[in-house]
C-alpha cells in the first residue's frame, strides 16, 4: 500500500484561472509550477506559512512491475524568495507493494524516509531553492528510468535541468548533464531518452535569447555524444490515472 504523503486533510486543487504557466523553462514534463505559485501566493496571504504536499501520477514500467512516482515538498514563506522546494522520488514494486526511496533533492531529515537508505544532492538546502523531481519514462526493456532532475531559484533566472538515470537491477541512480565543452548554454531542457541510441538521453540546450537551441545527445556516463541525423526524444511505460483516492495535494 503506497503511504500518503501526510495524515493531515487534502486540500483542493486550484482553480486554472489561479494558475500561471506550465513550467519555469518550457520543459515537456513539467514541474506543477502552477501548483507551486499559485500555493504560494494562497498560503503566504492567508497563513503567511506551512508545509503542502503534491504527488504525480506514478509511472509503471512496461512489464507491469513497478512504477515510480514523485513528491513534491512545498515549504511556503511569507516571501517567494524564502520558501523551498523539494522532492523524493519512489519506486513501488507492485508485486510485493515494497516501496523504496530511489533520489531525493533535498538534505533534510523527511518522516516518510526515517530508516530508509536515502540518495541526496548533498546541497546546502537553503531558502529560495527549487529542486524537483519529474518521472519521466522508462527504457524499451524496462531496466533503467529516467526522471527530470530540475533546480532553480525563486525570483530569479536561475534553472536548468540534470537527467537522473536509476538501474533497475543495480538500485542505483547517477545524474547526467550536456558538456560544456562543445555547447556552451544556461539553460539544458530534457526531453526523453534518445530514439537513434536509446542507452543515451536527449537535452536541448541554449542561452536566454538564443533562437535555435541544438538537440543534445549525453551517454550514461556523462559524455556529449555526437551523432550524424537529428536525434528524438522517446519513452516507453504508461502514467496510471486511478491510482490516488483523492486529489493530488495534502498539507499540514
């Protein structure tokens, strides 16, 4: 049984009017950004602070398996530029329903992951901070996922993305970004693994104002890897939508 994120009651999703845009920088599979500000500005003008929760649809893998799905830690402030974002990202194997912690984005101690082996970015989690994970697909024979890794700051134009790659077999997770060796960018959008070379995972990257932003091919180990044809973005699995009893956000 998939444990709710918090005993507290859910709350209602906002309303689209409320809402502003899909995501910080364009991505295909977006952060709940519109979640995150227009809970900011609910919580911050009414109770100035608390802590809110919001989960995404799991992604099961295509043998049936498992599926992974993650959450989402809002901190809100009275200030945007004080609160924090985090998130944990979790593998059910849905034969056994054992549920285990496959990379967190943030240092501090989370009652849901108390005696559980966790993977953190080892950062100073400090206010302003925005770091989420998005499940994004897994591989044709279902041994490795693959999720969106996003960091950014409130208020600022700071944001970008990592691939974070978990083996299914191994139990372990690596990040990976474009070299800066050969593209030279601000900003890298992940799209999905890669269809010429599919062990490989596809970014586009670029800088504020740029008009063309070049597709990126990045192996498992990090390499920029150069390829003759334009490279696409492809994923394998399916987003289960009867899963939660409820809506997607609690708070506490």
């Amino acid at each position: 049984m998939i444990p709710q994120p918090t005993d507290a009651p859910v709350s209602e999703e906002p309303q689209e009017s409320e809402l502003s845009q899909e995501d910080p920088i364009g991505s295909p599979h977006p952060i709940p950004w519109k979640w995150i500000t227009a809970t900011q500005e609910s919580v911050s003008t009414t109770t100035g602070s608390g802590v809110r929760y919001y989960r995404s649809l799991p992604v099961i893998s295509p043998d049936g398996r498992y599926s992974i799905y993650s959450r989402v830690s809002l901190e809100v402030k009275p200030q945007m530029h004080e609160s924090r974002v985090s998130s944990v990202l979790f593998v059910e194997d849905r034969r056994t329903n054992q549920l285990k912690v496959v990379s967190s984005t943030s240092a501090l101690v989370d009652p849901l992951l108390e005696g559980k082996k966790m993977q953190s970015e080892g950062k100073a989690y400090f206010p302003g901070k925005i770091g989420v994970l998005v499940p994004v697909g897994w591989s044709e024979n279902g041994e490795r996922f693959l999720a969106r890794k996003f960091e950014g700051l409130f208020n600022t134009a700071h944001a970008t993305d990592e691939a974070l790659i978990w083996n299914r077999q191994k139990n372990q997770a690596n990040t990976v970004v474009p070299s800066q060796k050969n593209h030279q960018y601000d900003i890298a959008i992940l799209l999905g693994w890669s269809k010429n070379t599919p062990d490989n995972v596809v970014f586009q990257a670029g800088e504020m104002g740029q008009e063309t932003w070049p597709t990126i091919t990045v192996a498992n180990d990090g390499k920029t890897v150069s390829t003759q044809e334009l490279d696409q973005p492809t994923n394998f699995g399916r987003k289960a939508t009867d899963v939660w009893a409820g809506p997607q956000v609690a708070y506490q």
